[in-house]
C-alpha cells in the first residue's frame, strides 16, 4: 500500500488555515456567489479535507449566503459556520422573490452579522432586517442600481 501523501499529514490547525485562506479573498467580492465551486472543490479533494472544512466554521463564513438560502439544504450548510460571524453580499440581480421566512431570519441574525453590502433597493428586504444591534458589524454598504432612493423602515 502507498504512503498517504505528504499532505494528508498536516495537523488540522494548519490544514484549516489553508483552507481558509483558500477563499478569503471573496470576502471583499460585490458577490461571493461565485466562491461556491471552490468551497465545493476544496471539500471534494480528500476524506481529510472534507472533514477539516466541515469542522471549521470560518471556512463556512464567505459564502453566497442570500442565493444558497432558497435551497432546502440551507439550514444545513450554514450550521457549519456554527456561530461564526456572517459576510453577505446581497447582488443587484436580486430577483423579487424572496427566500423562505425562516431561512432569512436564520441568515439576517444581528447578533452575527460582520460584512454586509446591499446592492439592492428592494424594500422588501430590507424590511427583513433585524431592527436589534449588531455587535459584530464592522461595515455597512447598500448600493442602488436603479435610481431610486433608499427607503429604511421606521
């Protein structure tokens, strides 16, 4: 039988990292729909990866939140991020339906909201948002593409 190779033999704390760092960069992204397929990729190359991603809620924080919230799986995947704080990016090809009640409360959950930009003006979402404090929000953008102001509840 062959010798596993090399890095199989990381310790977790490092593998974690490097998976991490893997996708990190979609953080500052208009739209982290597009770090999905790497996300999958990177838990696909071994039994171990899959393993240590799973376990490591930072690697479950940059995510395409708001798209992968009309999906029936999506309590499930963002419980991997267990309590972790949220990055959303809400993309202006918002369309005018929105995902399931408890999904958007999981995912508007003030408590967890770190990174939010908003390139939307649907005031139906914004409605949505959780009138509580953020604690761990460290920035706020909303952009709107169709000319229209935006309008915050009261």
């Amino acid at each position: 039988m062959a010798d596993p190779p090399p890095i199989s033999n990381l310790p977790v704390d490092l593998l974690s990292t490097i998976l991490v760092l893997s996708i990190s960069h979609h953080e500052d992204s208009e739209d982290l729909l597009h770090s999905w397929p790497e996300h999958v990729e990177l838990t696909s190359v071994c039994k171990i990866w899959r393993q240590t991603a799973r376990e490591c809620a930072e690697f479950w924080s940059y995510l395409p939140f708001f798209h992968l919230a009309f999906s029936s799986r999506f309590p499930k995947i963002l419980a991997r991020s267990k309590e972790g704080p949220l990055t959303l990016r809400i993309g202006k090809g918002l369309s005018h339906t929105l995902p399931p009640a408890a999904h958007l409360s999981l995912l508007l959950n003030a408590a967890r909201l770190k990174h939010v930009r908003l390139n939307s003006a649907e005031a139906q979402l914004i409605a949505h948002f959780p009138d509580a404090d953020t604690p761990l929000l460290a920035g706020l953008v909303m952009v709107n593409y169709n000319g229209r102001p935006f309008t915050l509840p009261n």
